[in-house]
C-alpha cells in the first residue's frame, strides 16, 4: 500500500490533512519538528482508523533536512503516490526590523523544501497508476502584503511554482494542485509574530483547519489546479484580478500594519 507523505503534520492545517487522508483509509508518513506531536497524531490517527501512520522529526528548513527525509523514505522502502507540501510560516514585521536569519529560514522552508521534495519525489510518485502532489500556498500568493511582504512572496513563488508542475505532468499519472488557505485558526498567527490586535482580527473570519484540510483534499481528489477554501478567500482573489493592484495593497496595509 502506498502512503500520503504530509509535510507540517504536528498541528494546524497539516495535522487535519492527515485525518481528512486517513478517514479514506490511506496510510501515511507524518514529518515535522515536534516529536511529541507526531507521536501523539500517530497514536491518535492509527486507533481511531486503523491505518498505518509513521513519522520523522525533522526540520525542513535545510537542504540536509530534506535529504534526511528523503533518505529515510528510500531506506524504508516507503512508496508515495500522495505528497502534500504543507510546512510553512509566516514572519510578520517591516523589511527593515526583521532578521535576515528569520527571513532566510522562512523563504528555505516556504519555497526551496517544496521543489526540492518535488524533485526528490517524482521519480517514486512516477511509479503508481495515479499520483498527486498538493503545495500549500495562500490567499497571500494572489497579492502583496505590506508587513508580510516576503511571506507573500514566497506563497506566490508557490503557486506559480505549482500551476507550471501541473502543465509539466499535465500528460503523467501525477496531478497537482495549489491550495491557498485565508486565514485559517492554527498556529500560524503566533509563529508569525502577529500581535493581539491582529489575532482578534484573525479571529473574525478565520475558517476552521478541519473545513480548510476537508476542501484541500477534495480539490486534490478532484484534480483541481488551485483551490481556494471559503466563499469570502475566493471572492478576495478574485477581486485581486479585477481592480487595480494598489487597492488590496492599501486593504492589507492597514489590516496588518504594525
Ligand atoms: N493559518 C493560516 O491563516 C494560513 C493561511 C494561509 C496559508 N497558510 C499556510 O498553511 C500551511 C500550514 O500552516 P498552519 O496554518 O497549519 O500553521 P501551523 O499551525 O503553525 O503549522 C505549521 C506546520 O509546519 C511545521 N513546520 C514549521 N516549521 C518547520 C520546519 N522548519 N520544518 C518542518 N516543519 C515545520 C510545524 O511543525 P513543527 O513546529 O513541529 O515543525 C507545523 O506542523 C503553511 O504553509 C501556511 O503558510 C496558513
């Protein structure tokens, strides 16, 4: 049996992924820093739907990280034919108060990891009768965001990154999807750095990560390009394509502004 390789599965949206995939019956392969959350998803997930759940500690923020996961899916013999690249974060502050080693570490995680698992992977998700890869992008990807800017940035990369893979395996056995979540409540708010007032703003329309993770993989099922959960996240993306640039741009300015 092949598993689902969920990227950022400890907690949030990642974590819900995994129940949404194991409620199908499909086994899966859990990688994220947090030891003890893995541990307790792996206990929680194989109990309640009797699948096979394994998983690695391991930060993705390093090429040596991602080569570790690689090596130990080939060294176990695991075979994928499902790859979610969900592991991100943002890091929320001007361009100018923030450190260039946060900065870094984010685009790394955000950007570099998910090619690099891309590529690493293919060959394995190659191997199946049908295969898909979803990359976890944002409503972010869609505009800049002043405050988020390098954030923003990165989950744009994500989406571009992810449509030209579509069209590249667009006559393969691998479908691939972007999937652009709104604000949504995880962890993301306090690993950004937000502040309280923000997080109270967050809060007024964060949509559940178990509705988020539910709409991803449907979309995923249903070979869709991108996905965009929630009425009011894509009728924002859709206003991004309809007025010009500069008004979303002030919009977030001043929903996020420090
Ligand atoms: N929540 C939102 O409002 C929102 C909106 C749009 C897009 N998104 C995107 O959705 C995805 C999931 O975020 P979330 O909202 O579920 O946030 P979250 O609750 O903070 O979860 C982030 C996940 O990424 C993992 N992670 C962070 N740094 C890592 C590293 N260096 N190496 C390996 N794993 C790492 C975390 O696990 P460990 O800390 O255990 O490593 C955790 O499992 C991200 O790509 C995010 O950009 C979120």
């Amino acid at each position: 049996m092949a598993f689902a390789l969920i990227t950022g599965a400890s907690g949030g949206i990642g974590l819900d992924i995994a129940y949404e995939l194991a409620q199908r019956k499909i086994d899966l392969l859990l990688a994220a820093r947090s030891e003890e959350n893995l541990l307790k998803a792996k206990k929680d997930i194989s109990e309640k739907f009797g699948v096979r759940v394994e998983y690695l500690s391991v930060d993705l923020s390093s090429s040596e990280g991602t080569r570790s996961l690689t090596n130990w899916v080939a060294k176990n013999n695991f075979e994928i034919n499902i790859l979610v690249n969900n592991a991100g974060y943002g890091v929320w502050g001007s361009l100018e108060q923030t450190s260039w080693e946060k900065l870094h570490n984010m685009m790394r995680l955000n950007m570099i990891s998910v090619v690099e698992l891309c590529q690493a992977l293919l060959p394995e998700l190659r191997k199946h009768k049908q295969s898909y890869i979803m990359n976890i992008a944002s409503t972010a990807a869609y505009q800049a965001v002043p405050t988020l800017s390098t954030y923003a940035a990165t989950k744009s990369f994500v989406l571009l990154f992810t449509r030209g893979l579509r069209k590249e395996l667009s006559k393969t056995n691998i479908s691939v999807t972007c999937v652009s979540p709104g604000a949504t409540s995880t962890g993301f708010v306090d690993r950004a750095g937000m502040n309280d007032s923000l997080k109270k703003r967050a809060e007024k329309v964060n949509m559940k990560p178990s509705e988020v993770a539910r709409i991803a993989v449907k979309g995923m099922f249903n070979k869709k390009a991108e996905v965009v959960p929630g009425f009011i996240n894509w009728f924002s993306v859709q206003m991004t394509y309809l007025v010009p640039k500069g008004i979303p741009e002030t919009i977030a300015e001043g929903l996020y502004k420090t």
